[in-house]
C-alpha cells in the first residue's frame, strides 16, 4: 500500500502564461486505488510597471498548489489541484491574488517514461484577467536507484487562453 507524499518545494515566477506546473513529477505511476497528495509553496519579488504611470513598482507575491492524484489502472493516474496565490499592493490599490484549479491525467507506458496532461483555469483578481489553460508533458527518468529514487528530466508545452474582462 502507498501511504500519502508531502513535498514542499520553494519556486518563483514574475508572469502567468500557463497555470503553474507540478513540482516534484516523477514517472512512478500510483497502482489502482493509491492515492497522493502534493502541497508545494513559493515565494518571490519581482518588479511590475504600472500602466497609468509607466513606473515600475516591486511586488513580493506567495504562492500554494495543492494536488490529490488517484491510480485508476492502466498504468494511469487522474487528478485535482488548486492553485492560488496573492502579492502586496500596487501604488497603495488592492493586492493582487489568483485563485484556480486544474484537472489532470497521467500515462506511465513504461516504467521510465511518463506522460502528464493538464487543463484548468484560473482568475486573476486585481488585472481582471480569467485565463484557460493545458499543457503536456513528457518525463523520462534515465536512472532509478534500487529504494526508487529517480534522478528524471521532462519537457513541457503548453498554451493559455487569457480572457480579460471589460
């Protein structure tokens, strides 16, 4: 039986193009009926220019995913994630937050490789701006250790759909 993982890692990021991606994505595949949860937090400073003014102000933002993943069989996985985050204020308005969630799905054909697709949404407060997301990723892990350790590497692309509101 596979007991729950807790991993926490800490990340960055100064843009939303896509939702955030998994941290810690391995090639196991969990047997049908096991379960995982994820939680992953960050934290960053980065500059935003204001557009009345065309100055740039520093924001320190945090971030939190949190992810339950289910084996289904077939060497797959499905599962749920909730993304938000917030940031201090800009020029004094209303800090910025996102609030999301993604769906996801995920294929190991062999025990080496894996293959992870995603698709969510998520809304952007203080910018007004809703975005539509996917992405698929391909991980190979080129060397596993005897207690199952991976050392693995991926690729990831991915498209959004921001909709800004009027």
């Amino acid at each position: 039986m596979r007991s729950a993982v807790v991993s926490l890692a800490l990340v960055a990021t100064a843009c939303y193009p896509t939702l955030p991606p998994h941290i810690g994505e391995g090639t196991d595949v969990l047997r049908p009926g096991g379960v995982s949860v994820h939680v992953a937090g960050g934290a960053g400073d980065f500059a935003v220019k204001e557009i009345a003014t065309s100055n740039y102000d520093n924001i320190f933002a945090v971030g939190l995913e949190a992810r339950i993943r289910a084996g289904i069989g077939i060497n797959s996985e499905i599962g749920a994630a909730f993304v938000g985050g917030f940031g201090t204020s800009v020029a004094g308005g209303d800090p910025p937050f996102a609030l999301g969630g993604k769906l996801s799905y995920k294929w190991g054909p062999l025990p080496w490789l894996a293959i992870v697709v995603d698709a969510g949404a998520m809304d952007f407060a203080v910018a007004s701006v809703a975005l539509f997301s996917g992405d698929l990723a391909v991980i190979t892990a080129p060397y596993t250790w005897a207690n199952g350790m991976q050392f693995y590497v991926g690729a990831k692309g991915a498209f959004s759909v921001p909709v800004r509101a009027q």
